[in-house]
C-alpha cells in the first residue's frame, strides 16, 4: 500500500466514524496523520518495518494497531468495532460532491439513509427536501449520484 493509498483509508474512517456518531474531534486526528504520511518522503512500508510509526505526529500506540491493520488487511478493528453502528456503505454518501461527513450523519441518524438506494428512495420521496442543509445544489449533486440507481 502507498502512502496516498494508506492517507486515503484513513480519511475514510474519519468520514466514516463521525457518520457513525464517532466523536468528531477525535476522528479529525485521523486528518492529521493522513496529511503527514502523504507528503512523508519515505515509504511507509518501511517506516514500519523500521518500527518507526510512532515517529508519525498524532500517532501513539492504538493508531499505531490502526495503521498496522490497514497495511496488512485493509481495514481496521477500529472500523470493524463501528460497523455495529453504521455500515461502511455510508461512505458512498460523502462521496457525493458537497455532501460531507457531518450531513451523512444526519441522513443517516435522523432519516436511517446509509447507502445510495435509501438516498434516491429518499430523493425520490421527498424526505431530501426536509433535510437541514440539503439545499439545492446539494440535491442536484444528489441527482447525479443516484441517477443510475435502481
């Protein structure tokens, strides 16, 4: 796994955490790291082989574990441990352009919206137009997303 594809993973927990109900102040931290390890010169592959993660800002022993995860299996036991809240194909919500983490967490918590189909089920519906910062750009966004939906 590259850096950019190791940054990446962890932007998802983040987005996928705070949809979760996860504490957003402390999923932001994953933020953070990600930055770091993109612009890092070296591999991150070999600063773990070099057992050099906690060398990474923001990085201490359980994100350590995290990182370690994600390198050997894709996915943390910190995302597996909150798939009990959500599911992980929340993360097709804050994919859509403008629809960020904190308004997946309300289509998901207020309106039980966690994948694509409830989205255009709720787009199609009506409920989109109810929702506290669904606005019109964001809804013609929506549209685009959920068009090839069935």
């Amino acid at each position: 796994m590259t850096n950019s594809e190791l940054a990446n993973k962890l932007r998802d927990l983040r987005d996928f955490l705070i949809v979760a109900g996860y504490e957003e102040s402390h999923a932001f931290r994953y933020t953070t790291i990600a930055r770091y390890i993109e612009k890092m010169p070296e591999d991150i592959n070999v600063v773990r082989r070099e057992a050099r993660l906690k060398d990474i800002p923001g990085v201490g022993k359980l994100i350590q574990v995290y990182i370690k995860e994600i390198l050997d299996d894709g996915v943390s036991s910190k995302q597996i441990e909150w798939e009990k809240t959500a599911p992980i194909t929340v993360l097709d919500l804050v994919r859509i352009p403008g629809l960020g983490a904190k308004t997946a967490r309300r289509l998901f918590m207020e309106h039980g919206i966690f994948d694509l189909k409830s989205l255009k089920l709720a787009q199609d519906t009506g409920i989109l137009d109810t929702v506290y910062g669904v606005g019109p750009k964001l809804r013609e966004a929506i549209a685009e997303a959920v068009a090839h939906v069935a």
